[in-house]
C-alpha cells in the first residue's frame, strides 16, 4: 500500500493536477477512468508517461507475459498480447519504449480473465512494456522487439 | 462519421476491429509533404448487459484500423455485449452483439 500512495505522490509532483485526477480514479479500483491522460500520452519520454499513469518503480514480475514478435518487419502493426495470472487486475497500461509517445494504451479492467491484445505502432527496435495494477500494487514487465521499418513516420 | 466496428464476443472473449485512420499526427503525406493531422481513437468502453468491464484510452499509437481483444470472467451466451467508442474529433461509434 505504501509503495502505491508513493507512486501517486511521484505522478501528483511531476504531471500536476491531470495526475490527481487519475489518482483519484485509482483509489476506485475497477471505475471508470475520469479522464483520458493527456500528460500520459502527450509525454515524450517514458519514464515521464510511467511517472504520470503511476507506474513509476513498478516491481517486476515474472506472472506477467508479452507475446509479441522478435522481430516485426513493419512497424505501423505490431501485435501485442499481454497474459497475467496476477488477481485483481484493475489495469494494464501497453508502452513503446522508444515511440515519440510511448504510452499507447491504458485499459481499466472489471472482471478481466488474464489475456489482453492490441496492435500498435513501433518507431524502431525498443522494449514493449506492460504496466499492471492489481490488487493495489504496480507490476511490470517487457519484451525487446525488433523493428526492420518503423511506423510512426518522421 | 460514425466509427465502423466489428464486434465477437463468445467463450469469455470479446474482440474488436475498428476501421480508423489511427493517425498520430507525425506522419507526414508522401505527395505533400505536409504532417497529417492527428486523427485516432480516444476512449473504448465495453459493457455487458450496461455493466461496464473495460474502459480503454488509446494514444495515436495504436495500429490503423484498431484491434482490441481480451477475456473477461462470467459472459454467457446470450449476454449483451455494447462496444463504444470516440476519436480526438469527437467522432462516435457504438455497436451491440450478443455473446455466442
């Protein structure tokens, strides 16, 4: 519990009041997200976006997997799953390490049963990471994908 | 314009394919040269039976034509399964189906 109040402070600190309102969301685990997370998406570097969805020092776990390619030949698709067998999973957030934007998608979850996917874009060779929240406390985990063609454009 | 969507639902899986643009506004037109606005899928939310069971928010770097899979405990078959979605225009698109 501590650890969660301190990631919420870090993010409070660093991403203002877009931050607090996000935290307030979390203290309601399995409501809606109040808003969409502009200093999330709109930031440029990823342990800024961490800082503002509260995914700063987030544990590594082993009980977190992400299936995505080794090597994805375009990068404007990349198939992304991510499968946990962690309980009380509230929400997963899916970063590009290395996208001008690396946040790509939050979801907030009720009743999940442990696998979700999506296909996201990829500017060049960079780790996918997932952020996990369950049961109050922050997880994550990565996987390194090789891009042949980025597709983020620039 | 209404956001096109195909949703599956059955076997405690639900699955979305939304046909979009997904533009991220850092791409820039072959022919022009211009950067093309930004133009994607904001907010997906997903109900069953008005329960909601996922609130997505999506930046502009999701894939083109978006996909959204994932499993949720206690669908039934027969439960009715309501897709939402906006864009950063304000566009909207909602479709129903009903869990196999």
């Amino acid at each position: 519990m501590n650890r969660h109040r301190r990631t919420f402070l870090q993010g409070a600190t660093s991403a203002g009041l877009v931050a607090t309102a996000i935290a307030a969301g979390l203290l309601k685990p399995g409501q809606v997200l109040a808003d969409w997370n502009a200093a999330g998406f709109g930031a440029t570097k990823t342990a800024d976006a961490l800082a503002a969805i509260g995914g700063s020092g987030a544990a590594e776990s082993k009980d977190i997997t992400i299936k995505a390619p080794d090597i994805a030949e375009n990068g404007a698709v990349v198939p992304v799953e991510v499968v946990t067998t962690l309980p009380n999973v509230e929400s997963i957030a899916i970063l590009g390490e290395k996208n001008a934007n690396p946040l790509i998608a939050q979801y907030m979850l009720t009743d999940f049963d442990g696998t979700l996917a999506t296909r996201m874009r990829m500017g060049q060779t960079a780790n996918v990471r997932a952020v996990v929240k369950a049961g109050g406390k922050v997880y994550t985990a990565a996987k390194e994908v090789k891009v042949t063609v980025g597709g983020c454009g620039g | 314009m209404a956001i096109a969507m195909r949703v599956r639902a059955g076997s405690g899986e639900i699955k979305v394919l939304m046909t979009h643009p997904s533009e991220n506004g850092l791409r820039k037109d072959a022919k022009s040269g211009q950067l093309i606005p930004a133009h994607f899928v904001k907010n997906v939310v997903v109900a069953i039976n008005g329960k909601n069971v996922m609130t997505g928010h999506w930046g502009g770097g999701i894939s083109k034509d978006p996909y959204l899979a994932f499993k949720v405990k206690g669908m039934k078959a027969g439960d009715k399964v309501t897709v939402s979605a906006e864009d950063n225009t304000g566009d909207k698109g909602s479709v129903d189906a009903t869990a196999s």
